[in-house]
C-alpha cells in the first residue's frame, strides 16, 4: 500500500478500536485508503485485516523524537516477542528491576534478614532515657553492647551487661562513633555488624526510621546501612563534587544548642577540606550520605580504613559539643563506610534522577524526574514569585507614583502590556513632571518625607473610595536606577504574582554582595529582622511597628525592596485607613527635602502586610532550602541559599 514507516518504533493498537484528529487523518491522501481498503475486500479471513490493525496508529500517531525513542528503549529490555504480537518490546524485568532501582535509590536492598550474624551495638548518650533500646532490639542478640556516658547523666537503664564509657562532651555522636573505630578490638570480626544509635529516636529530617532488623539486613548486603531512609523525592545519594562544598554557619536546633554557639563555625573551608585534612575521600560521582546519627556497618568496613584515620577523625570532632564538624561527619559517614556502588548502579542513578539540590541541609542530594514542578514552585516561593497565574483576576490596573525629578519617558514602555484605567502622580519636588501620561493626574505634594509616606498618603486618602477588591494597584517611582540588588521585573510579571501571592515586587531578588556564590530570598528570618536598627532611625524595626499594633509574621517574612510593587487591591482594602495615615504622620518630616531612616521600615512593611499567607509546610520547605541569614547588612534576615544546578 506504499506506506513507509521512517521510525525505528512504532506504535501499535490492538482491538480495531481508537480515536484520531481529523488533521492526522487528512494529512494523507485519499488514494491511500482507496488502495488500503481494496486490499482488504477479497474476503473475511484474511491476513491483511491484521497487517491493517497494526498500521493505523503509527500512520496516525505523532512520530517520536530521538529522545523519546531512547528513552522508549532505555526502559525496554531489548527483547521483543515472537507470537501474535510480534515486535512488542518487554519492560525491564517489570516490577522487580524497579524494585531493585527503588531501593538504591533509598540506600536500601532487597532480601530477606540474614541469620548467623554477631551484632554488636555502640550508643552515644546524653541524657534521654534508654528504655526504649531494649524493644527496638527485640529478636537480636546482642554479642556486645556498648554506651559513651558524655552529659553526667548515667545511664542506670542501659541494657544488662552494658560497657559504660564516660567521655567529655564533645563531638557529640559523631566522636563517640570515631572514638569506637579508632580502638575497634580484635575480638570482633570482619564480618559481624556494629549498631551506632543516638540516645533518642527523635526524627527532625523529612525521613522515616528503619527497623534494627532493616538496618542489619541492608549492612549484611551493602555494607553500610543507615537508621533513616529520605522520603521521595530526595535519594539517599548525593553528588559528590556538591557535597564536598558543603557548609554551615549555624545549627540551633534544641535548647543546649544555643550553649556555646560562637563556637559553631569550624577552621575548614568547607567539608572537602574538612575530608581532605583527615584524608578521606568519598565515591565518585555519587556518595551515599545517612542523615540522623544511626546507622549499621561491617567491621570489616571500618577496618579496611585503619585506626589512625579514625583517630584523625575523632581529633577534628574534639574542639567543641554543637560543632559544624559534626555535620560533615554526619554526611561522611555512608560514603567512607559502604561499599562502592558498581557501574549499571551509577547509571540507574544517573537516568532516575532529573536534577540535583545545589542548597540547603540536603545540598547535593538527587531528585526524582517527575518532582521537577513541586521543586520549581518551592523555588519560585523563594523569590516571592509564582508558578501559575489568573491576570483575568483584576478588573482595573491602579498606578500611584512617586515623583521628585525624573524624567517619565519610560513610562509608556513600562505599562505598554495593560489599559491603565487610572494614573496618579504625587510630584513633591516642585518639579515639572515631563512626559507624564496624558490622561494622568498630577498632585502637588509636600516634601516631608519620602516615597513610602508617598503611598501610605494615597492609602490613607484614596484607597477605600476609589479601588475594589478586583483591582490591582501598582506603586512606582519615578527613578529607574535600582540601588538595590536583583533583577527587575516587567510590570506583566508584577501583576501576575500579584494575582496569586498577593503582592508583586518589582525587583526578583538575587545573588547578594555578601555572598557571591549564593542568592537571597525574598523572604527574611523575622526574628532577625526585628532586630534592624537603621542608621539615624530612632527605634529598631520591631518597635516602630509596635507603634502601629503590628506583629512581624511567625518564622518568615516577605521584604519587597525597590520601592516598586503591585497589590491587589483586595490585600489594601482588608487594612484599615487609620493604619495608613499613621503610618504617613510617622513619616512626616517638618524639615524639607529630608527622608526619615524610618521610611527603609516602611518599605520592609508593605510586602510582609499584603502577601498572602504561605502555608506551613511552604514555611517548611523554605527553612529547609535556606544555607544562613544574612545578619549584618541592608538585607538584614535575607535567607541565604547556595545556587540550584538543574
């Protein structure tokens, strides 16, 4: 029937029955089904009707890229069969093979628990109770049991026949864990298994705890198993040239953290370095990393590294309790011990994975493909953006502008997107507007004070008589030379997050001067930031608002800096006027021409005042992504995050 089929695959439908557009249909000629349709008349039972079922979806269907195609075959076992449905091709080994890669991908095994094993358990305690060791251990005997005694509190409900060790406070598990290796006695095997367990099973990462019996079995097989598994997305396997840059500034998780926390931040660049001076090295491309201080491993593995790297180790652990060392340790761990992954399982990862996580505590860490939108939405959240959008929301576009000098001819550029239905130009530098919009009203104001007094005074007097709940207001000012750090937004994307997030700031935060391989967030520690006290200012930030019975947000706030931001006029309306005209009286200055330092508190308030709430787990999820705060600088409270690497 002259039909060529150019694909090297080619999609089949069984059955005589499917749905097709009508372009697919005419895209041929018509002489191609008369032909079609002749060959098929010369009686019921014949072998063409079966040669037609085959053709009709790869003459129909969209041909495959390249892409498609590998992808098609990656996931096939390249067999294909030889019965009625000759050349279909067979998935891989189907649900065991995924099986199989699911549990790499989870640091994890297959099998049943092994039997005949010693097992020998070493717990690094402080001073929660250890009832609860003896029902986790349930169906284990115990060739030896072992308990680092380092807060005072003895441990009288430690299992029976328990060797105490009392050792100072430092280090915390992790020294515990090198102090045991470095002195790791003859009389246990190569192949027993050793138990390491904090004192608590309290779990503060996104992972479930594994059973004792599943911490064992997967040791048995891959000789390092870890006490808690990451849930989806994130693999148990991190990149390792990322890992390795791996730093931080702070941990303040439990009371005693706080104890000694000037003391946090350690001699070494970063875990690399920390790694390069104790001489280890993890496996390249991909390391294993255990989070949580748990964790099983053969003897032999520990072995194989020999006593003076342990000691090395356990020296760098000793210079404090709440120590960053400690956190390098914590992710070395899985890749100094386990064995090396074999080349098909580097691959399986290489192709299950989409992307890798370049911040945060879980930096380097790999992702599933199909997560990819969920983690965009995460990082438009950190920019104070949004992933979708409904601009048919607003009705009626606003803009209130603040003028002293500048010239307006970009204006008409700016707003060319959007029928502005409304144009005010507060101009309080006495200066002629030039190029002002023609339907435009300009307003003479006093210069007593600065751009946010500016849009408090249009809040104050305008907002509640002139605007409904379906618009959107755009504030701006007249200066187009940014003295903040960022990207600047068109007015199209202003209003588009405005419709979702509440607010629209003009500027996309990003990279800071203080950090020059990270980027800030739009949203700011608030305990942080309440402390800012600006130069000349007569209060810090938290005080100022207390003047206007207003609260910073619990954990986060939005800052939108640049004086330019869209807001729906919804979020304006759900404040009262008296808030706005207070606000103003305060930015009043009697001298002319002078801006009150309080005005920089002004334009920390607007954002975190019209933002819709994020959700807790959004709350979550941020504190996660973040790497430090900034402490000191004009982005004060700025969450900090090393850059993502898709």
């Amino acid at each position: 029937v002259n039909v060529r089929i150019r694909s090297p695959l080619i999609q089949v439908c069984y059955g005589n029955t499917f749905a097709v557009r009508a372009s697919s249909i005419l895209s041929h000629d018509s002489s191609l089904y008369s032909t079609i349709e002749k060959s098929l008349i010369r009686g019921l039972n014949i072998v063409e009707r079966a040669y037609c079922e085959r053709l009709w979806a790869g003459l129909f269907s969209k041909p495959l890229d390249d892409k498609m195609v590998d992808a098609i075959k990656n996931y096939s076992n390249g067999n294909t069969r030889k019965d009625v449905y000759t050349g279909a091709l067979n998935r891989v080994a189907s649900r065991a093979f995924y099986s199989e890669i699911d549990a790499l991908w989870r640091g994890s095994t297959q099998g049943d628990n092994p039997t005949g094993l010693k097992i020998h358990l070493v717990i690094s305690h402080c001073s929660i109770p250890l009832t609860w060791v003896q029902s986790y251990t349930a169906g284990w005997d115990l060739a030896s049991t072992t308990v680092y005694s380092k807060c005072i509190v003895t441990p009288h409900d430690a299992l029976p026949g328990t060797t105490l060790i009392r050792h100072h406070n430092v280090g915390r598990c992790d020294h515990s864990y090198a102090h045991y290796m470095s002195r790791l006695g003859d009389d246990i095997d190569d192949g027993d298994i050793i138990v390491f367990l904090k004192d608590n099973t309290h779990v503060h990462q996104e992972a479930k705890m594994r059973t004792f019996s599943d911490m064992i079995r997967i040791a048995s097989v891959n000789g390092f198993g870890c006490w808690l598994e990451l849930n989806d997305p994130r693999s148990s396997y991190h990149a390792t040239s990322t890992i390795y840059h791996f730093k931080k500034d702070e941990h303040i998780r439990i009371g005693r953290d706080v104890v000694g926390a000037g003391d946090f931040t350690s001699p070494f660049f970063n875990m690399g370095d920390w790694l390069n001076t104790i001489g280890g090295r993890l496996p390249e491309p991909y390391t294993q990393v255990c989070y949580g201080g748990g964790f099983a491993v053969r003897a032999g593995q520990i072995r194989a590294k020999g006593k003076e790297f342990w000691r090395r180790m356990e020296n760098t652990l000793s210079r404090g309790d709440n120590i960053e060392e400690g956190h390098f340790a914590e992710r070395s761990w899985a890749g100094l011990l386990a064995k090396p992954l074999p080349r098909d399982h580097v691959q399986s990862l290489r192709q299950y994975s989409e992307k890798r996580l370049d911040m945060g505590n879980y930096k380097g860490s790999l992702f599933k493909r199909s997560t990819s939108e969920f983690y965009f939405e995460i990082d438009n959240i950190w920019k104070g953006d949004t992933g979708r959008a409904d601009l048919t929301y607003f009705r009626r576009v606003f803009v209130v502008m603040c003028h002293c000098q500048g010239n307006l001819d970009w204006f008409n550029h700016f707003t060319r997107a959007f029928l502005i239905h409304d144009t005010t130009i507060y101009s309080h530098c006495g200066e002629q507007v030039k190029n002002a919009p023609s339907n435009s009203i300009i307003i003479q104001l006093d210069h007593k004070g600065g751009c946010q007094r500016t849009y408090a005074h249009w809040m104050a007097t305008k907002a509640h008589s002139t605007i409904k709940e379906s618009d959107v207001v755009v504030f701006v000012n007249d200066k187009r030379n940014w003295k903040q750090w960022g990207n600047v937004r068109s007015l199209y994307d202003m209003i588009r997050i405005a419709s979702v997030r509440g607010v629209g700031c003009g500027l996309e935060p990003s990279k800071t001067r203080d950090w020059a391989n990270g980027d800030i967030s739009a949203y700011h520690n608030s305990q942080t930031l309440a402390s800012l006290h600006l130069h000349g200012a007569k209060t810090n930030f938290v005080n100022w608002l207390k003047q206007f019975d207003l609260k910073l947000p619990h954990f986060f706030s939005y800052v939108c800096y640049g004086e330019t931001f869209a807001v729906g006029g919804k979020r304006i309306l759900l404040q009262r006027p008296e808030l706005f005209k207070n606000i103003e009286t305060w930015l009043e200055i009697d001298k002319q021409g002078q801006v009150l330092a309080e005005d920089g508190y002004a334009e920390r308030l607007w954002g975190m005042l019209f933002a819709e709430d994020i959700t807790q787990f959004q709350k979550y999820r941020i504190q996660l992504h973040r790497t430090r705060r900034l402490g000191s600088s004009d982005y004060k409270g700025a969450l900090v995050r090393d850059n993502v690497v898709y």
